[in-house]
C-alpha cells in the first residue's frame, strides 16, 4: 500500500511531466509566433490543466507541480 508521501511525489512527478509538456510547447509556439492561434492554444491548454490540477488535487500539490516547473509567468495575450 502506498503512504500519502509516496503517493504525492509520484502524482507531483507525473503532473510535473505533463504540465511541463504544455509549458515546453506553449514556450516554441511563443517563440514563433506570440499571437498565432497555436500560441493562444498552448497557453490556453496550459492554464486549463494547471486550474484542473489545483481544482482536483488541491492547493498542495498544485503548489508542489508549480514550483516544480519553475517560472510559468505567462505573458498577457495581446489583444491585437
């Protein structure tokens, strides 16, 4: 039976993976282009997951995935 600790590392590990995914296409779709329709998709995709993760696991581990990932400082979309 896993403990909760073991639990948490392993979901913060997979969701780190997972949210860093995003993050890591949401960064090369900026670099092309920051108002193409991928761009705004990536991030949009990116805010979803980061909401859902803290919506179903709480703020803990929603934490925990984000300070895994390092800065996720997203620029505002540009209204253009």
């Amino acid at each position: 039976m896993h403990t909760d600790k073991q639990f948490n590392a392993a979901t913060i590990e997979r969701l780190g993976e997972q949210s860093g995914w995003l993050l890591k296409r949401y960064r090369s779709e900026f670099a092309k282009d920051p108002d193409s329709q991928a761009t705004k998709s990536s991030r949009s995709n990116l805010i979803a997951l980061l909401h859902t993760i803290h919506q179903v696991y709480g703020a803990s581990i929603s934490e925990d995935v984000t300070n895994a990932l390092g800065s996720t400082d997203l620029p505002a979309e540009s209204n253009k």
